[in-house]
C-alpha cells in the first residue's frame, strides 16, 4: 500500500498547453509558390500584341508547324486511296484553305483562343473503312477511285457535321464540361499531348541524320545561345525555330544533292530526301479551292456513323487543347459556354470541309498550342495573321509545295518538344486542388494510365486496313468504337470523369471546385468578358445561346 502511494503520479494541471505543432519544414528549405490562374512570364498575352515585322514572323511559324501535320496525313491516306501526286498537292491545298478558314472563324466568334485549326488523325480509321470498300470494286483508273472515295469522305462529313453543331450549340457540350474539374483537365490536357508521341521520336527516328541535328540545335539555341547577348535572348526565344529548320533543311538538300540517298532503302528516301514529296512539279501555280471540286458527294450510313465517331473524338480533344491553349496564352480557363460554342462552330467548319473536299475534319492543333509556350507569345492577332499564310500558300500552289516538301523528321523533332510543352501545362492544373489527397493520386493515376494503355492496345491490335480489336458483324458500331477507344484524350475524359463525379472527396475543396466553379459561368469571373467576348461588340446582337 505504502509502495503504491510513494508511486503514485498526481495529474497534469488542468491549463497545460497543447504540445506544439511540428516545424514546418517545407518554409526552412525554400520559397513556396501560390496558386497562378495565369502565366506571369509570357512576353505578350492574348489579347497583347508584338510588333507588325515581329507578328508576321510569327505567324509564318504558326503556319510552317501546321503544315507538317497537313502533309503527313495527305501522304499517308492519299496514295492508299488511289490517288497519284497532283491529287495529293490538290489534298494538301484543300486541307491549308480549309484550315486557315475555320482558324479564323474561330478566333473571331468560336473560342477566341489562340488557337490553329489543323488536320485531325481521329479520322483515320473511318477513312479506311471507305478505302477497304472501294478496293474491290472495279474502276476505269485508280484516280477514279480516289474520286469516289473523295465524293464519299464529303458526304460522311457533310452529315455528321450536324453531331458537333447540335451539341454545341444546344450547350449540351457546355453541360458535359461542368463535370470537370481540375483533376480531370490534368490528365485530358497531359494525354493530348502525350498521346501523340508517335509523331514525336518515332516519326524522327525515321531519318535520324536529319531528325536529332534538329532536335538538339533547336535546344541548344533556343534555350542556352540565347542567354549570350540581350539581343539574342529576343531573336533566338521567339525565331530560333524558323532558323533551325532552315540550316537542317539546307543541311538535308546537300545529303540529296551529294548522293548520300542513292543506294538506300525506299523508306529512307521517302523520309530524307527533299525531292521526294514530287510536290513541285506536281502542284499547281494558283487553284482556288471551291464547292463540290470532287463532284456530287455520296452518301453511304456506315461511313457517316464512323464519322460521327471521329467527330466526337475531334470535340473531346479540342476540348483538352483549348484549356492548354488558355493555359499558355496568359487567360483564365475557358467557360462551359465557349467550349459549346467552339464546338459548335467546329461543326460548321466540318460542314464546310465536307462542302469543300476536305480529306478529313479539323481539330484544335496541339502542335501550335505547344508554339505558344516555346516563343512566349500567346498573342490571337498572330494567329490570326497565320491564316492569311494557310490561304495565300493553298491557293498559289508552287509556293506552298516549296515550304511542303521539307522532310517530315524535321517537323518530328519539333513536336518532341512543343507536344511536351503542352503535356507539361496539364500538370499545372493540379496546383488547384489538393495534390496530397489520396483520392485524388488514384484518379490522377488511374485516368493516366488508362488514357495510354488502352489506346496503344488498339493501335497494337489495328491492322494495317484498319480493322481494330472490336469486330462486331456491323462495320460502323466497329468504326465508332474503335474511333473512341483509340484516342487518349477521349478515354481519359471518359475515365476522369465517372471516377472524379463517383468517389467520394472527404473535403470538396479536394477536388478544386470552388477554384473552378467561377470560371464555368460567364459572369462567374471578370476577367473572362475580357478574353472570351466577341469582337466589335457583337455580343449586342448575338442570340444568347451563341455567347
């Protein structure tokens, strides 16, 4: 008894102090950075302006990234098609006109981003689908067999045009993209620019000797020759592109001049040589795209239901691009509104695409989304100034074939680094929620994964007609989800979004909706009247479900 008392602990006082909060490390080791809902340390921003020789210069830029797209789809479906070199440079002209048109429309009245519309690979399957209907047929010539196909490609486009113009402008889209928040922009954004790594080192690796020359010049001397002089730091940052592809470009016309190609494999000369697109002498001097070139189109339901597919597809990953565009153009987010009305009016662009004898639809291009970050300039008015370079250069011929018949590993090297420039401005979405939430990490990861691994299972199991791994008895339920399933933007919005809008958050702010709820309303934030209304005041006579 005397043992236990002598032991006996008397309790704490009842004020005693709470033990202090461990030392915040993070503050001892270095800065912290708070949230930026736009870049502070682009040199013009979308609504700002270079210089008119500056602008121009950028522009033509613009214009020389879109083109290596444009080139590489046309060389690609065209010859399996039927079709010989003078129809491929008509393909191209199509194509540029097509593209500078809808690029203007939608920087002026759609969604006032910055951005290019360019060629979109969503329609490839649907165009193989066309061409393995046509090859057993019987034609008088393989060029009347590239008409058809043609004449079909414009029919199928024609109807399913109506897909985009009903969602957009219904706001049904708009409605859809409520659904999102940043921790499903992070990867939709990441995978628009990762999902085509196919374009990247694999397209270069075709002709390494020309590929990586560019690819480590453009680095060295965007990033590093610049910090020589002042002035050179403001020539290389913005024009160190342009100078690049010269001097590789000239470097290749000398390997093919030499002989350095002459005992070389048929691929290998198609890939270096800069005599190999027969684009010079197969283009006209001046064609001036017009309405039905191909003839009357021909209207078949299994093709357009496959088009309707790669229509959706093309809405989903221009809705990833717009976000980087915004990102790296110094704007906020863009509103549930001028997403539905950009889609919108890409369903009028596809409209006429199909009017017109468009070989495929447009898209958002991720290409020049990623210029925006590698020059600094998210300026609209440079972009706009590209389109008068896409329709000069469509319409007079010669002159675009010169600037078409650069070799496709240059262009290669450069979507190493642009499309990583955009994948990059995806990751800075997640700075808007709470990046420590293991709720998050699993949809972040799991909407990762699968926006890569299930499209490579399609492409690995597609084969070269087009036949992907859904093989139902009806072509066109094939071509639809094939379509689908082949994009990786499109699966990860799939994905990001049931699990974002199914699991439960232990914290709303988890998920950064109250950063992202001001900027899915037009009047939720005020900056953006600023960067999203129409010009010279239209907003006064628009209809409401237009603005």
């Amino acid at each position: 008894m005397g043992e236990t008392e002598n032991h006996h602990h008397p309790p704490p006082p009842q004020g005693a102090a709470p033990p202090p909060p461990p030392p915040n490390l993070a503050l001892s080791r270095g800065p912290t950075w708070t949230p930026a809902e736009q870049l502070h340390q682009l040199q013009y921003c979308i609504h700002s302006n270079p210089s008119w020789p500056q602008a121009l210069l950028l522009a033509f830029q613009h214009y020389i990234v879109n083109l290596g797209t444009t080139v590489l789809i046309a060389s690609t479906i065209v010859p399996r098609m039927g079709g010989d070199h003078g129809d491929k440079a008509r393909v191209i002209q199509v194509l540029l006109f097509m593209s500078g048109i809808n690029t203007l429309l939608q920087t002026l009245i759609g969604s006032r981003l910055p951005v290019v519309m360019g060629v979109s690979f969503a329609y490839t399957l649907p165009l193989l689908s066309i061409i393995n209907d046509y090859t057993d047929e019987a034609f008088a010539s393989e060029h009347d067999r590239f008409v058809r196909g043609m004449r079909t490609i414009q029919g199928s486009l024609i109807v399913s045009s109506f897909l985009n113009i009903i969602l957009g402008y219904s706001r049904v889209w708009g409605e859809l993209t409520r659904l999102f928040s940043p921790i499903v922009v992070v990867p939709v954004v990441c995978l628009v620019g990762l999902g085509l790594f196919a374009r990247g080192f694999p397209l270069l690796g075709n002709c390494v000797e020309i590929g990586l020359p560019m690819l480590i010049l453009l680095v060295i001397s965007q990033q590093y020759l610049k910090r020589i002089h002042s002035r050179a730091n403001l020539i290389l940052e913005r024009f160190a592109l342009l100078f690049c592809i010269g001097i590789v470009w000239a470097f290749a016309a000398i390997l093919t001049v030499s002989g350095a190609y002459n005992n070389v494999k048929t691929a290998t000369k198609l890939s270096c040589r800069t005599d190999r697109s027969y684009l010079m002498s197969s283009a006209p001097w001046i064609k001036i795209p017009y309405p039905f070139q191909w003839g009357t189109p021909i209207f078949r339901a299994s093709h357009v239901f496959g088009m309707i597919g790669a229509a959706l597809v093309s809405s989903a990953e221009t809705t990833g691009t717009c976000f980087a565009a915004a990102r790296l153009s110094g704007a906020t987010a863009p509103p549930a509104h001028v997403l539905s009305r950009s889609i919108g009016l890409q369903g009028v662009g596809m409209l006429l695409e199909g009017l017109f004898g468009s070989l495929v639809g447009t898209t958002a291009s991720v290409e020049n989304v990623g210029l925006l970050g590698l020059t600094h300039i998210g300026s609209r008015r440079v972009v706009q100034i590209s389109t008068g370079f896409m329709i000069f250069f469509s319409i007079f011929g010669k002159f675009g074939a010169f600037f078409a018949s650069i070799p496709l590993p240059i262009f290669a090297a450069i979507y190493c680094i642009l499309l990583g420039i955009v994948a990059a401005s995806g990751i800075t979405f997640i700075q808007f929620a709470n990046n420590n939430s293991m709720r998050n990490i699993y949809v972040l990861g799991v909407s990762l994964f699968l926006g890569l691994s299930i499209p490579q299972y399609f492409a690995m199991n597609t084969t070269y007609d087009g036949h992907g791994p859904v093989r139902t008895n009806g072509g066109w339920f094939n071509d639809i989800l094939n379509t689908i399933f082949s994009s990786p933007a499109t699966v990860a919005i799939i994905v990001g979004t049931i699990l974002d809008n199914t699991l439960e958050a232990r914290h709303v702010d988890d998920r950064g909706v109250p950063w992202w709820k001001p900027f899915q309303h037009s009047k939720g934030d005020p900056r953006t009247e600023e960067f999203y209304s129409y010009p010279l005041r239209l907003n006064e006579y628009m209809p409401t479900r237009f603005l």
